[in-house]
C-alpha cells in the first residue's frame, strides 16, 4: 500500500516499472542529457498516462531534463523514458542548451584593458 508523501526510493519499485510499462531503456536513438530543455507542443488529454500529462503541463515553457525530475519526484532514467514516448508523439520539442557565449581571446582582452588604463 502506498503512504503519502513517500518517495519514489521509498520501496516501491513496481510503481517505476509501471509507469514505464516495463522499459528501463530508451526504444529510439534519442539521447536525453541533464541540460537538455523540453518544451510541450500539445495540451494533455484526459486518456494520457497522469505522468505524461503532468510533463505537458509544466513544460509550458522550456524546462530541462533534470528540472522535470526533480517537479515530477522521479528518477532520471524514468523521466527519458516518458519523454522519449512523448517525443515520438510529436507532444513536446527537445532543444539543445543555450551554448554558453564564445569568448573572446585573452590577448584582446588584455590588449583592450591595456588601452583603457591609458586613457
């Protein structure tokens, strides 16, 4: 019997395996990592799976991979399962993260700082 408020480490891996339907891997190619960003492209349907749904709804705008863990209280490999299903429905967007800004040259820098001293 389930307790509320238990974790998903609380004992209760039957509920993991459930809610994936028995898969532990991901069916297609498609590579999930911490920092991938997730967007819903479709609203949840009264017949969807309630961790499919919940995924939708907090993906309003772009979350990433290891944020919807964290909301959902599941673990990672369970969240990639669900979203490689959701993907393959064409219900959600997955987007590389925003690349951090190309700096440039320490020489430039320093250069310029030189210049700015000399004023």
């Amino acid at each position: 019997m389930s307790t509320p408020g238990r974790g998903w480490d609380d004992g209760e891996p039957e509920r993991l395996y459930v809610i994936t339907r028995g898969r532990s891997g991901l069916a297609e190619q498609t590579v999930f990592d911490l920092v991938t960003l997730i967007v819903a492209r479709a609203e949840p349907t009264p017949a969807m799976q309630p961790e499919h749904a919940a995924i939708l709804r907090i993906c309003g705008s772009p979350l990433s991979v290891a944020e919807i863990s964290a909301y959902l209280r599941l673990p990672m490999s369970v969240v990639t399962v669900l979203l490689a299903d959701l993907l393959a429905e064409e219900r959600i967007e997955a987007r590389a993260p925003v690349p951090p800004a190309i700096l440039p040259e320490r020489a430039l820098l320093e250069a310029v700082m030189h210049g700015l001293q000399r004023l």
